[in-house]
C-alpha cells in the first residue's frame, strides 16, 4: 500500500485583523497563498502520475479545503472522506484501523492532516516509536510504502517533499 501524507495549506492566523474575534482554531480557513500552493502542488502530483483510491481528511476547515482542492483537481470528491482520526488529537491506533478496513482494492490512499500529528504518524511508521523528528512543511507531501499497514515499524519513507520542490515540479 502507498501511503500519501499531505499537510494542510497556509491558513489564516488567529487574532488576525479583520477576522471574528471568537474564531476557534478548527474554523481557520487557507490564505489565498495558501490556496495557490496547494493548487502548484496538486498540478505536480498530476504531473507524477500519482493517483488515490482514496482520500482522508481532518474535518478541520483548513485540511478539509486542503482535500477538496486536490480532490476537485483529480476528480477524486466521491473519494473523499472526513475522519476525526486525522484532527489534532486523533487516535494514530484508530487510523490504522480505519486504513487497514478499506476495501483490499484500495492501494493508495491520500491523507492530508496537521502537524505534529503527522510527523508522528510518519516515525511511527518507518520507526516503531514517534520519537524521530521530521518536519512537514506546510502544503509538503510524503509518501510511504507498506506492504502491510501496522501499528508498528512496517514502512519505509520513500519521499518528503517541500511545497517548493512541488512547486519546481508542477
């Protein structure tokens, strides 16, 4: 199975002028700059041919837009799929078990998440413990290649890319 780990685009901060006052983190929407990245992002992974059986997203507005535009570019939107095992806090244990019980079609799956949660999600996976540090950059992408997702030491980090070098490549 490839595993691919994307990190939300740039998103707005809180306390930002012109934003309510009571915005809560989950409510943070993309930047515009945020939302063009992603766009030269989603064109490189066109441009390598990748494709995703499916795609699985925090619910939080910024990871969900994150997802729909990917999802909209690669006609994947029947594909996509709100998962609060992805949301800061999540349950890495309850991801792997929503993983490994898609159908065995299922080859390539997108997951597109925050920090550090998915950093750990990576260790933990290429390592058996989330005490290697890695940085995903906002808008960055990874893939890993697992012949059998566990909750353990079972995949080997094939690529981290920065959302420059996506860009580079779209």
């Amino acid at each position: 199975m490839n595993l691919f780990i994307l990190r939300h685009g740039l998103a707005v901060d809180l306390g930002e002028p012109g934003l309510p006052k009571d915005m809560k983190d989950a409510d943070r929407p993309l930047t515009t700059k945020g939302k063009k990245k992603l766009r030269r992002a989603t064109g490189a992974m066109q441009a390598m041919e990748m494709t995703f059986d499916v795609v699985l997203s925090s619910p939080l507005l910024r990871a969900m837009q994150t997802a729909e535009i990917v999802a909209e570019a690669m006609e994947l939107r029947k594909k996509l799929v709100l998962t609060d095992n992805l949301a800061p806090g999540g349950s890495v244990k309850a991801l792997v078990e929503q993983i490994n019980e898609l159908p065995p079609r299922v080859k390539s799956v997108l997951l597109v998440g925050h920090e550090p949660y998915l950093s750990e999600f990576i260790a933990l996976l290429t390592t058996g413990n989330t005490s290697a540090r890695l940085e995903l950059k906002k808008g960055g992408l990874a893939k890993l290649e697992t012949p059998r997702l566990r909750y353990a030491h079972c995949a080997k980090l094939s690529w981290l890319l920065t959302p420059k070098q996506l860009s580079l490549i779209s």
